[in-house]
C-alpha cells in the first residue's frame, strides 16, 4: 500500500521537464523574431506617416493658391529642381512657388536621404493618368479636368524595410488628388 502512494505522488520525469522546456524555449524565439521584424516596420510606419502629413501640407499649399490652381508654375517633374525658397520661411512667403521651396526643404530634413532624392524622385504633375509624368507639366499642359499627382521619397538601410516593396533601398509615398 504504501509503494502504491510512492508512484502516484512522483514528480515529473526528466523527458517530460525537457519537452516542456523545448516548447517555452521555441514561443520565446518565436517572440523574438518577431520583435525582430516589428522593428524596422516600426520605423517604416513613422517616415510614413511624415510622408503623409508633408504632402497633405503641400496640397494645401496647391489648394491655398490661384497661381497653382489655375496655371502649371506650382508643378515639378522628375528631374527638375523645386523653386527656390524664401530667404526666410518664417513667416510663410506670399508667393506660392517659395512656399513650395520651403516645403521642399523641410521635407529634405524631415525624411532620411530625402536631400539625394529630392531632384530624382520627388514630382508634383498634373495628369490624366496615374502615373503619366513625361511631359511639359509632367503628364499635360491642360489644367481642366486633370488630377496632381505627388511623390515623395526617403531611403532606408534595407529595401525589406519598406512597406511597399522599396527599390534600390528607397521607400515612396504618392497621392493623387483633385485640387
């Protein structure tokens, strides 16, 4: 009788300790791999989302100006340089192409390489198309009926850290928008 009391109130055996070990020790990796990953799209998600605020800024800058609704002088196709900014940017400039020249030089310092990027790969252009940015005032010369098409660019250290797929270690944020 006793014996039998012995057996049933034995501990855990050793492969039993062991198996329960292994699978602590594999969710513990799992986490950290995890973690791992949350860290680069962290970082992806806050350059984002300065992207975003940038070029809403700049569309009310479009918007805010007859001279950018009314006439191509506010655009910039790929390749060009943006107008110069004002002297001083503070207080905001009258003149809707420095206000642009300001804006670009804030995006320049609020995005990381945005200053290598800023002739190659930031546009603003008025299109019919998604993506048609080849001519005079990117995609048409035509003001009515057509949609501004912005982009801005930023690099990373990887190109896996871009949310979109970035090429050649540069992530892209573009909207297209009615002014």
């Amino acid at each position: 009788m006793i014996v039998g009391m012995r057996r049933r109130c034995a501990g855990f055996s050793m492969i039993e300790v062991l198996v329960s070990l292994l699978i602590t020790v594999v969710g513990v990796l799992g986490m950290v791999a995890l973690q791992s990953k949350a860290i680069p799209y962290t970082q992806d998600s806050v350059q984002r989302n300065t992207a975003m605020m940038l070029v809403d800024d700049l569309v009310e800058i479009l918007r805010a100006s007859t001279t950018c609704t009314g006439t191509n002088d506010c655009m910039k196709a790929p390749g060009a340089q943006f107008q110069a900014a004002a002297a001083n940017c503070i207080p905001t400039p009258a003149v809707a192409t420095q206000q642009i020249g300001c804006w670009a030089n804030r995006a320049k310092a609020s995005l990381p390489g945005a200053d290598d990027l800023a002739v190659s790969s930031f546009y603003i252009c008025r299109s019919v198309l998604a993506g048609d940015i080849t001519a005079a005032a990117c995609g048409t010369d035509v003001i009515a009926d057509t949609e501004v098409e912005i982009q801005v660019a930023w690099k990373v250290k990887n190109p896996s850290d871009c949310l979109d797929g970035g090429a050649n270690g540069m992530c892209t944020y573009k909207l297209r928008t009615r002014l």
